[in-house]
C-alpha cells in the first residue's frame, strides 16, 4: 500500500488526481491522508469525489472515505477497463480536473474508449477547455495519445451543467517528447466568449483586448451562446508558435469591468511572450506534461516556471513509478527532464 500525504506540493486535489491516475496505470494501491490541508475547506468537495468515482469505475476499484469532507481516501484498483463511461460532477466543479484522474490509463490501452463528463468547463480555478483542446492535447497527440475532444454545451459557475466528450483510441507507439523552444511565432487570436450577457459587454472586452496587445492585427473575435444553464463569460488570448499553442484566459466577474479582464489577459500575453528565453511550456501545461511523459516515452522540455502543482506530480510519479524527474532552475526558466518508467 502506497502512502501518500496530502500536505505534499500544493496541498491541493492535484496530489489526488495524480495518485489516482498512476494507482490506475500500475495497478497498485494506496492510502492519502491530509487531502487538501492545504486549502480553506479540507477534505473531498464534488469534483474530487467525481474523480475517485470515475477512477473507481474505470479502474474496478475498492474505494474507502469518498465522501464529501473526507480527508483520508483508499484506493485498491482492479485492472483497467476499456468502455463508454458518464460522469456527472453534480455541480460547476471542473470537468478538466476529473479527465486528468481517469484518461491517463484509458489512452494506454488497446482498445477504444469513451468519455462523457458534466460539470464546469470553464472554471476559475482551473484551465478551461480550450486550453485542454488547443494546447495540452496536440502534445499528447505527439508522445502517442489519440483522443478526440469535444464540447457538448459549456458549464460557467455557478450553474455548471457543461458536458464535454472524450473519444479515446487505442495509443500509437510511445515517442519521447523534446519541447524546448516555441519555433516561430504565427498569430495570436483575441477571442471573447459570452453566454446569456448582453453582447455589447463582449464587444467592449475585444475592443479592449485587441487594443492592449501588442500586435496590431489579431485573429478571433465573438463567440455568443446559449448553450449554456446559466451566464458565463471568458476573455482569451490565444498564441500559435510552430511547436507550441499557449491559451491565456481569464473569467468575467460581477463588478468588474471587463475592459480590466482585457488587461489582464493583454499583461500575461506580454510576460509570456517577451520571457527570455522564450520558454515553450507555461505553468498549466507543464503539470499535466509529468504524468503523459512519465508513462510513456518520457521526454524533456523547458518550462517558464516549477509550480507546486508540478511538484505534486513529480512526488506521486516518485511513488508510483520509483522514478526521479529532473528538474534544472536557470535564471528564467526550468528544464524538466521525465524519464521513462517501466509500467505494466
């Protein structure tokens, strides 16, 4: 049984969606403590729970403390199977967050499988569906990973209810990711997304958004929905370089104006882009690289930071795989180096 404290990182639920991912992957078992010290309200909320579920599920698994508050979970997996699963969140809880649970030992199998999950798709706290779809997904399409995502209907917070759908086919021969410079830079888009607002404040926010960049001519423009429960808005800047797609967003929030959500998209696509150096890989992606690599082919890329998120997976991957990713703070950037583990 492996034991894993939940204080480790970012004391998060990032320590217990890796844990479950890798428990999955091995096939070996384990207890956490402590889930998620580290935040205002400990325990298991609705999202974590819908990931242990899903696990459980795909993973045939015998599960101890899912419940809501729950700090201590074991979990005794059975052998992975292939099929069409549903999960429902329940709630707005990010739907991103219970795919990084379940879709690691999925897209290793050879046989096709399916997702469907309802929840958030575009979260606060988490990186929205573009992000997964336009730039973590073609680097897993790089290391061997075949999956298809689409989104069914969008879920903003509160009202949640979006429903994404992950089509997973069996994995092409591992190959070692080599990530360590952007290539040219091709466009940036400016993009407002809106549900059951008045279109003038999307107008604003682009008008914004393209203004504050610091390209003169920019790709995207409105997207306007009411696919949706319940209102939701999302400011986006999205930049192409040949290797790499960064996604920098931010949610729309009562009494704030939404030309200040431009800015602050504009102020990150700026550090991003003018980083010395030009690292290709940012914080978000950097820590759903670990496990993919780790399980794979392995791989080595150079990041513009080492989060406690990041520092989450390389603690479970020590774990669960007895292997040591290794990480080199330069002046401006990291270089992450993941082996390649032996997995069953």
């Amino acid at each position: 049984m492996i034991e894993i404290d939940g204080t480790h990182g970012e004391g998060g639920g990032q320590i217990l969606r890796g844990s479950l991912a890798l428990a999955l992957v091995t096939n070996q078992p384990f207890r956490i403590r402590n889930i998620r010290a580290g935040r205002a309200k400990p325990g298991l909320m609705r999202q974590h729970l819908t990931a242990v579920g899903a696990a459980a599920r795909v993973g045939a698994a015998h599960v101890v403390g899912a419940e809501l508050g729950s700090t201590e979970l074991t979990f005794e997996p059975n052998g992975v199977t292939a099929g069409v699963y549903e999960f429902d969140i329940g709630s707005a809880g990010s739907t991103m967050m219970v795919l990084q649970a379940a879709l690691p030992a999925l897209a290793r199998l050879p046989t096709a499988s399916r997702l469907q999950i309802t929840g958030g798709t575009h979260n606060p706290m988490a990186p929205p569906y573009e992000f997964i779809v336009e730039t973590l997904a073609p680097q897993l399409a790089r290391i061997g990973w075949r999956c298809e995502f689409g989104l069914q209907r969008y879920g903003f917070v509160p009202a949640g209810g979006g429903v994404i759908n992950v089509n997973i086919a069996p994995a092409t021969a591992p190959t070692p990711l080599q990530l360590l410079d952007r290539g040219e830079f091709q466009r940036c888009d400016a993009r407002v997304l809106i549900a059951h607002l008045q279109r003038s404040i999307a107008e604003r926010e682009l008008a914004a958004l393209q203004a504050a960049l610091p390209w003169k001519h920019n790709g995207g423009g409105i997207t306007q929905t009411r696919d949706s429960d319940g209102p939701g808005n999302m400011v986006s800047a999205h930049l192409h370089y040949e290797h790499v797609t960064e996604v920098v967003s931010a949610l729309g929030e009562r009494r704030r104006r939404g030309e200040d959500i431009a800015k602050q998209v504009a102020e990150e696509v700026r550090g991003f882009h003018s980083a010395p150096h030009a690292a290709p890989v940012g914080e978000y992606l950097c820590d759903q690289l670990l496990v993919p690599l780790a399980i794979t082919g392995g791989g080595q890329f150079r990041s513009t930071t080492w989060s406690l998120h990041a520092e989450s997976q390389r603690e479970v991957i020590a774990k669960f795989l007895g292997v040591d990713v290794k990480v080199v703070h330069h002046d401006n950037d990291v270089v992450v180096t993941v082996p390649a583990a032996a997995t069953p």
